[in-house]
C-alpha cells in the first residue's frame, strides 16, 4: 500500500487527483508519492511526460501517476538515521 510523502501515513487504495492523505491531509495524487517520480530524470520523471509538473508536492492532472509502494522516512526518521550514523563514525564518547 502507498504511503504519503510529507507523514508517511498509509493513502487510500484508489487515488484521485481530490483524494488526501487521512493522517495529515496532504494531495495524495503528487509526484512525490508516485511510481515514476525520480529527481535528477528529465522533469523528475521516468515517464516521458508532455510537460513538466512545477509544484512536486500539489495534486496534478497526470496520466501517467501510479502510486508508490516505496517507504517513506518521515523527517524524525531521517534526523534519528543521520544521528546514528554520526555516532557509529565518532562514537558517543
């Protein structure tokens, strides 16, 4: 099942460009919680899309969008990662 970009929060089976994230309300039907969104591809998509989507996180009118089953860390997860990692390099001394 997908998962919302900004919380991490599990979205609707069906996705539509009006459907929210029911944890934080959200735009479910964003680039940032598709299939095809990756940074760095031609308009940050694997798809070869007709025009580019400026506003990332905003619902959209795509065709092409499928929902993401790849987790999501949310910004505490992330944070406590990076804090591991500094620990484990230096050490809690």
């Amino acid at each position: 099942m997908a998962q919302c970009f900004k919380c991490g929060g599990l979205l609707a089976e069906r996705i539509y460009r009006n459907t929210l994230c029911e944890s934080c309300g959200a735009d479910a039907k964003v680039c940032l919680n598709c299939t095809f969104y990756e940074p760095g591809a031609h308009w940050d998509c694997r798809e070869t899309i007709p025009e580019a989507v400026r506003e990332k996180d905003r619902a959209n009118f795509c065709d092409y969008f499928v929902a993401s089953n790849r987790t999501v860390e949310t910004k505490e997860n992330d944070q406590s990662s990076a804090r591991d990692a500094f620990s484990s390099l230096f050490g809690d001394e």
